[in-house]
C-alpha cells in the first residue's frame, strides 16, 4: 500500500486552510497536501502518496550513497553475461 | 524522473546483484513485507539476477490481500444501498468477498467510484449532500495519515455525509505472528520504506532487539531493494544483527512527526483479523468514539457475515512465508486472478497474483 | 530443476487440441463457462481476458460461421472476386471531446483502421448515431465536421446513416456505430494467424498516448507538455509500409487493452511466442510520467493513431524505414520477435536481462496505489 514517487514542489499555497504543493512528476503537475512537510519549500523533491507528502527527499543523504552505488555500477562492466544473469540451475 | 530513474540503473542492479552472490555462502531466507517491493522484485526478475544467493519469500504486506471477507462484504453491503456512494482505491474492486466483488455491485447499480486520493472523497461529499459518502479505507501505516486528514477535514466543514469504512492494519504485529511461529524460515527482512517514511524506525529496532533478526528499512525501485539485500546478507554472513536503513533519501528515524501526530488525533489501536491468517491483537486501526459520526461502521447497520475461504487455498503459508506461490498445486491451474480461491491472488500486489502475472514462465524452485 | 509452465501455455500441437481451439483462437485454460444470472461488467469491454470470456461464451456459439471465426479486426469476403473488407466499431468514449480530436474523428480514423490492418483500402463508411436527450446541437455540429474532415482527408464516403435518439441518461451524450468496407489489396494475405518465429515485431510509435490523453482530460490531470490523443488515419502509412515490404504477416492497431492484448492475441492466434525488450519499445516521457504515478502500465494503455506490424525476419529493416519515413512512423521501433517457445505467451527482457511475462488482463487495468 505505497506507492509513492518523488517529485518537485513549484508552487506552494494555501486553500481552505490548507498547504497545498504543486508537484511536478516527469512532466506533469499535481495538487499534493504538504501539511506533513511544513519544512517543504519551492525546490525541494517530496515522496507523495495518495495525494499528500509524507516526507523530503534529503538530496545530500541521496547524492551520498548514490556515489556509493555508482561504485557498484562500475564493477559491473567486468561481468560476463553468465556473471550478470546466472545461468538457471 | 529524477530520484526514480535512477534507481533503475541496470549497471548498478548487476553490481549490486553480483556482489550478493558473491558475498553470499548460503541461501539466506529474506522476507520483504510491503507489496509494492514484492511487485518490483517479480517485476524486474530479481530472483534471476540473485541466482542461489539468496531465498526471497514474500510478506504480507499486501493491505488489499489482507482486508477480510467480512469487510468486503460490508463494502459490498452499502454500495448497494441507494443512497450511498462507495468510493475506494481501484485495487479494491475485483477482490471478491464471499459472494461478488465491488465490480459486480456497481454492475447491478450500486454507485461505485475509483478515486486516487481521499482528498477527492471530501470534495465528492462536499459536491453532493445528497449522497451518503463512503470511503473504503484501507492501508497500513503509509496511508493513515491522509485518511486520517480526510476525516479532520470532513470534520472542518461539517459534512454530515461523509465517512470511512476502516480497515486499516498495522505491520510489526503481524512480523511478531510470522517470527513467533515455529515454522518460520525468514533470516532476515526487509522493511517498509514507506511506512516507515511515517512511522520512523524504532519499532522495526525493537523487533531486532526481541527476535535477533536482522532488519534493513528498504525502498521500492530495484537499486534499493538490492542494495537492502546486499546489507542484509553483509550482517548475515558476519553475524551481526541489527537495524539498518538503506532508504535514508525518505526515512528518517523519528519518521514524521506531524503525520503519526494526525494519525494518532484521529485513530486507536484495536485488534483486527487478516484475511488467510486470522485475528492478531492490536494490529489495526480504528475510529476514535469522538469521530464516531465519520465511521461508516457505526453509522449504517451492517450485519454481521461469517465467511470462510475455500479450503484449498494456501494463503496462510504464503502470507508468512512458508510457502511460495509456485508451491500451491492450485496455482495457475484452479486459482488465477480471474478467478482467484483467496487473498494473495487476489489484488495486483499479492505475491500470488505477482508471481502469476509476471512470472510463471520460470521454472519452480 | 525440472521446467514447469503454468496450464495455459498450449502442450504440444495436437489435432484435439487445434480443434478445440479453433473455435477460440484467444484461447485461455478457463473451462468453467460464465454462470447463468452473472452480469456484464466493465471490465468486459476492456479488450482484456474478460472480453475474450464473453466472445467465447456468448457470441461465437452463437454467432460463428468460418468468417466470423477468424476474429480478425476485420472480415474479408469475395464478391465476385474482389476481395472487400468489412469492419465494424462503436465509439463511446468520455470525454466527447479531448486533445487531439473528438468522438467523431476517432470514429471515422479508427473504422478506416481496421480495414487498412487488413491491407484494404477504405472506401466507404456508414455511421450510426445514438444521442442523448438534452445534447446541446452545437456539439453535434462539431463532432459531425471532424467526421466530415477525417473522411474527406483520406478519401472515404460516409454513405449510410442513422439517427436514434435515447433519454436523458441513456447515452453518455453521443455514441456512434460504424460500420467500413475497403477492397483489399492485391496479393496481400494478412492474418493474426500467419506469424511465425523469427518474425520481427515492429510499433509504428509511442505508447499509451490515446488512454493517457482522455485520462488526463478526465481526471484534470496537468502537463506540462501537453498529452495529445493520436488518434490518425493510418492508411497512408500502411501504403508506405507495403512500398517497403511484402512480406507481412500480420498488423493490427492496439486500440482498448493496449499493446498487449494485440500481442496476446496474435501469439494465441498463431500459437508462437513472443519475446520483447523493454528498452526497445516507445513511450513519451509525459506517459510515462502519468503511468508511474498513477500506477498504470503503458503496455495496456489504448492508442489510436498506432500500428504492430509482425513481419518475416528479413524484411525488418526495410519495414522499419518504411515507417519511419512516413510523419506518423517516425518513432517506429523493432521492438521485439517471435519464437517457438513458451507458445503463447508473450515474454518480455527487463532492462536487467531477467525476463518477465506481459499477460493480457482481465478487465480494465486498475490504477494501483500499493
């Protein structure tokens, strides 16, 4: 029960009492509630579910351990084709 | 899309699938919980690219598999009164309860709507005082904060049509259920992003500390669910034990404050029954008596339905990881999703239904 | 480990078997028919397994005869020895009006495209409206305009109509029946049947536009950058595939259930495999943007202005320049092949090398929030 994907707050404000987003996924646009990141401002990447935020995306944290990741993708190039999906058993 | 995209690199995923295997000195049982990360596992073939390293079995982390036939009946039930309209998530409507299913209620004339947010729910009722408004809401812990909100805000604008039909579950107790039992094989979980994206880490630290299992807090695109699993086999294979979070780009240890906040302003705990497992204390969620007049539950006179599900179906053992999909001789064979003899096979993120749909070509281990 | 394949996949090819299948060329391992007092769902105009369901246990029984049977998207008889194709569709869509067109130019476009995936030429048309009580005339004239451009566009007549009108709520406003008759090209044998292995699989463009298009007019969804239906009149670019090549076995537009109900239905049809790459096969990023959050797949998502085309492998790379030559082929892709094995079904190799199944669905695909 999680579907929830990133994406990028354009616009901020608030209707009927309540901090509303405009968010950007790929290339469409979307009314998301940020009453759950008030620390939310325009720029930031969000996780939205169901139609409300439910946290920041920590782009440091993110650009940190995607170093580490991109490590792993270097490996990768001195697989084999058997190496990269083991033949079955 | 950025922060998507990325975690799908295929360079990485072989990577980090290579260095499983190679880590790796035995089959280690791993168990993730969330139906989301059961879908991109069968999805992309993870099981493949892991060769023997690794055993995955899948959780119960599938809310729509879990909700019990009663509930569904009682959908069932208010979908065909005149005066309301049902609103659900769209993976409701083909789970069958015990005689028909959202689909064939609409069919028959009950009013039945998909939505994808309970904030158009609100508007929905807000639009149509002359409908009694109901909202069928189910989910773990990532989605309890937006109905909770839904509730708060039916409650702002007085809306006197407007309610839930709660059958909310809540994840470690039914973790508690599967590692209590003596016929568990799962060395070490994965657990939910997303719901710990609310909920923050402590109570997945308090289940390593209670069954010494290791526990590694995953997202849901295949980088991350491979780099889980590489952490997971790292504490194997050196006999540590504890709590990792590989997801830190949305979790946090606290979680999130004002949403545990709302959730709490708005709901209890209660005891709850899990379609294929049975009843297990304190594993749901239900309406506060101060919101009694937004719970379908205790507005509408539901009967009581005593249910049971045909017996050949597994999903008991599977929900628990006991048993895989391609262990059922009814699978594929007399249980598909068409026609589907119980929980798992029932909704697209139910280990069964995955395995079906995606992956029923390979051969069974 | 000893290779299981799920009960639906075909054993071997015995006569009992073909015969048995002959009637339902989709065929699926589901030999409990729909129960008597069970009601038509959605889900059974879907073009997924629930339609099949239905054409197999109502209409065929009732119905078939040798032409019907072949359940190809249009009927090819001879009439003194020309050889015309006969199509039928009904056009409900909601909203009457979208990006890229409306009910009217996609009725005209997507009649005319049954008959081209048969290598015919359209020539005529007859159209038949339903309207409902109330719908403002106006409305009527926009859409019957749209009509009357698309037909003249491509040459097609329009030369029987009819008019019924129901009560408020008995029609989403308008719909509108067609019926299209072309003559089918000279040496040209067209057949769901007729794909064998090695073929190549080819799409003439991107993905999931058409379903993505009226789904963002219908939810107020916001782009960016526009998602326009791509409903078109494909003839023209069937001509220019044709230049290219003769040796087609088989097109056909995937219009409700998407891409993958055409491929089912052809792998079912021709009892072969297929195999695709993911990373060959199309989509706009804005398409793919709405699939991923609203948890839809673009493999089931409609498309209006799109042709599969299955031809031998040699002739692929001609195919392909053939379609990219053409303004609506610009995007064409070889997306995939088909085999011997796992008969079928189609398979599909992620961007991982691991292989999954694309399977036809049952009814509408629902969008998915775990």
């Amino acid at each position: 029960m999680c579907l929830a994907i990133p994406g990028k707050v354009t616009q901020i404000e608030v209707k009927d009492g309540i901090r509303m987003g405009r968010v950007l996924f790929g290339g469409i646009a979307r009314q998301a509630c940020l009453d759950f990141v008030p620390e939310a401002k325009e720029g930031d990447y969000v996780m939205v579910h169901v139609g409300f935020a439910i946290s920041v995306v920590d782009q440091d944290e993110a650009e940190r351990t995607y170093a580490l990741l991109e490590s792993m993708g270097v490996l990768a190039d001195e697989l084999s084709p058997e190496e990269v999906v083991p033949p079955k058993a | 899309m950025k922060y998507l995209d990325e975690y799908r690199d295929a360079k990485i995923a072989h990577g980090l699938a290579a260095e499983i295997r190679r880590r790796s000195t035995k089959p280690w049982v791993l168990m993730e919980i969330c139906g989301g990360q059961t879908h991109t596992l069968v999805r992309y073939g993870i099981d493949d690219l892991l060769g023997n390293s690794v055993e995955l079995v899948h959780g119960p982390g599938c809310p729509v598999c879990v909700t019990p036939l009663e509930m569904i009946d009682r959908a069932i039930a208010l979908a065909r009164r005149p005066e309301v309209t049902l609103l659900s998530y769209g993976d409701m409507l083909r789970v069958p309860g015990s005689g028909s299913d959202l689909f064939h209620a609409k069919a028959e004339g009950g009013e039945v709507r998909v939505v994808y947010s309970p904030t158009d729910a609100v508007q929905l009722a807000r639009t149509r005082p002359d409908r009694k408004v109901v909202f069928f809401a189910i989910g773990f812990e990532t989605t309890a904060p937006a109905h909770a909100m839904a509730v708060l805000q039916a409650a702002k604008l007085g809306l006197k049509n407007f309610s839930l039909l709660v059958s909310h579950v809540l994840v470690p107790p039914a973790i508690r259920v599967l590692l209590a039992s003596p016929k568990n094989r799962v060395e070490g979980f994965i657990a939910p992003g997303h719901v710990c994206t609310v909920v923050g880490c402590q109570e997945y630290q308090e289940l390593v500390k209670e069954f010494h299992v290791p526990i590694v807090v995953g997202g849901f695109e295949p980088v991350d669910l491979l780099e889980a699993i590489n952490m997971l086999v790292a504490q194997l294979e050196e006999g540590r034990v504890g709590m990792e979070n590989q997801y830190t780009r949305s979790v946090q240890y606290q979680g999130n404050q004002p949403a545990r906040e709302a959730v709490a302003r708005v709901f209890e705990i209660s005891d709850r029954k899990w379609r294929g497992i049975g009843s297990i204390p304190l594993s749901g969620l239900r309406l506060k008596q101060e919101f009694a007049a937004f719970d379908a539950e205790r507005i509408f006179d539901l009967a009581e339905v005593r249910a049971e599900e045909p017996s050949e179906c597994i999903s008991a053992e599977v929900l628990l990881g006991h048993k895989k999909p391609t262990d059922c001789p009814a699978f594929g064979a007399r249980c598909s999703p068409e026609k589907p003899l119980g929980a798992p096979m029932v909704s697209t993120e139910g280990a069964c239904a995955a395995y079906y749909q995606y992956r029923r070509h390979v051969a069974a281990v | 480990m000893p290779l299981t394949i799920s009960t639906d996949a075909t054993s071997p090819q015995s006569d009992a078997v073909r015969k048995e299948d002959k009637k339902d060329p989709g065929a699926f391992s589901c030999p409990v028919p729909l129960p008597a007092g069970e009601r038509v769902l959605l889900g059974h105009g879907s073009g997924g397994k629930l339609s099949v369901e239905l054409l197999n246990d109502v209409f065929l029984p009732a119905l078939g005869n040798p032409v019907l049977d072949r359940m190809e998207d249009q009927a090819v008889v001879s009439v003194n020895g020309a050889r015309l194709a006969i199509s039928t569709d009904s056009f409900v869509v909601k909203p009457l009006f979208f990006r890229g067109g409306n009910i009217g130019s996609l009725a005209v476009h997507g009649t005319m495209n049954d008959l081209a995936m048969g290598g015919a030429k359209p020539l005529w048309m007859s159209v038949a409206f339903i309207l409902e009580e109330g719908l403002p005339i106006d409305m009527l004239r926009r859409i019957v305009s749209s009509m009357r451009d698309a037909a003249a566009d491509a040459g097609v007549q329009i030369v029987a109509g009819d008019t019924k009108v129901v009560e408020r709520g008995g029609a989403d406003g308008v719909f509108i029946n067609t019926t299209g008759i072309g003559r089918v090209r000279e040496g040209i044998f067209l057949s769901a049947n007729q794909a064998k292995p090695g073929d190549a699989i080819l799409v003439s463009g991107t993905l999931g536009d058409h379903g993505i298009a009226i789904l963002a007019e219908r939810e107020g969804l916001q782009f960016e950058t526009q998602v326009t239906s791509d409903s078109a009149a494909l003839h023209t670019l069937v001509d220019a595939l044709l230049q290219g090549t003769r040796k087609i076995r088989c097109m056909r537009d995937p219009t409700r259930g998407g891409l993958s109900s055409t491929l089912n239905e052809i792998a079912a049809s021709s009892r072969v495999g297929m195999e695709l790459e993911e990373t060959a096969i199309p989509v706009r990023e804005e398409v793919r943007g709405a699939c991923e959050m609203l948890g839809l797949d673009p493999l089931y998502v409609a498309n209006e202005g799109k042709l599969v085309a299955i031809v031998a492998a040699s002739a692929a790379q001609d195919a392909l320049h053939a379609l990219q030559s053409h303004p609506l082929g610009k995007d064409a892709r070889i997306i995939g092949r088909v085999t011997a094995e796992h008969a079928k079904m189609v398979v599909m190799r992620t961007p991982f090398g691991t292989t999954r199944i694309v399977d036809m669905l049952a009814g509408d695909q629902l969008p998915r929030i775990c």
